[in-house]
C-alpha cells in the first residue's frame, strides 16, 4: 500500500467518487476514484489537496481517497 498526494479535479456526489490529478503530474488525471464516506460531500471542493491510498500502484481503480486538507 502506498499514500499519494494528489488535487481534487471534481467530485461526484451521486456515486462518491472524485476525479484526481496526482502531485507531480501535470497530464495525467486518475477518474473514478472512490471517496471514502466518512468525508462530507462539503469538503470536496475543487483545488483541495487530498491524501490518496493505493491498495494497488498497478490498478488506480483500486485506490481510495482518504483524506482532504488545505
């Protein structure tokens, strides 16, 4: 397992997932990334840093997002 940081791009409310631009990469997004539930839908906002867990660094879907910060 492995904690990335990454910038939250957008944030579906509907499924809980959010769209992530990990921290060094300007090009490439991670989509469909599961938001764990106990983060208010609130705290996702557009341009927030987010801790993301990696069960797998071969399989970005398998990945969660964790926390969010300033």
């Amino acid at each position: 397992m492995r904690i990335k940081k990454a910038e939250l791009k957008s944030f579906n409310s509907g499924n809980y997932t959010a769209v992530v631009r990990l921290s060094g990469s300007y090009k490439v997004y991670l989509e469909d990334i599961t938001v764990a539930r106990n983060i208010p839908s609130g705290e996702m906002i557009t341009g927030r840093k987010t801790a993301v867990l990696f069960f797998d660094e071969y399989q970005p879907k398998a990945a969660v997002v964790i926390a969010v910060y300033s």
